[in-house]
C-alpha cells in the first residue's frame, strides 16, 4: 500500500490529508485526520474516510480529488500525481510526505 500525506486546512483547522492506492485491493483511498494536536483533546480524529463512502468508484483519482474539492480542501498537485502514478505502476511500500511550498520528501520506498 502506499500512503501519500499532507498537513493542511479543512474548515479552518489543521489536518492530515492521506491518499494512497491499495494494491491488494486495487483501490485507492483518502483519509482526513486531527491534526496530532487535535487529536488528544477529541475521541474521534477521523474526519472523512473513503470507507464511509463504497458507493464511489474508489479505482478513479478523479474521485480522489473530486472528494477533496467537495470538501474544500487543498493539497499539492505532486500528491494527487504520486497516488496516480503508484495505480498505474502497482507501487506498494511507499510512504511519502507532501508539503504545499516544496517538494514532497520519500519517508520510504519499498
């Protein structure tokens, strides 16, 4: 599986934004989380899953980042790009960490 994160804004607050492609499954998936800060103070961090939504065609990036623009959230185009190209390529074991004004850094690429 690959996991591709951002910190980044949802309604105002800080967040994690993970997206990535399951290659079991042949699926991607998206995840908004508390940003770890929030997170001690509330139970429940998940803000959005893509598992909350199995109606959605889960094998598009376009769902990916129709899901994000529905939200109001942006991320940086290299993180929609590597989810992309990691379906394409059936790339597993890769975790990369995006940021908005520079490039994103490989945490691991397996």
């Amino acid at each position: 599986m690959s996991q591709h994160s951002v910190r980044t804004r949802y309604q105002g607050d800080e967040v994690v934004v993970i997206a990535g492609y399951d290659r079991p499954l042949n699926d991607l998936f998206l995840q908004v989380l508390c940003h770890e800060d929030a997170r001690a103070a509330a139970e429940e961090c998940v803000l959005y899953s893509s598992l909350h939504e199995p109606q959605r065609d889960w094998t598009d990036i376009n769902t990916v980042s129709d899901k994000l623009i529905e939200l109001g959230i942006e991320v940086p185009d290299s993180l929609l790009e590597a989810v992309y190209l990691d379906q394409l390529f059936h790339v597993g074991n890769r975790m990369v960490r995006h940021h908005i004004n520079q490039p994103p850094e490989v945490l691991l690429a397996g």
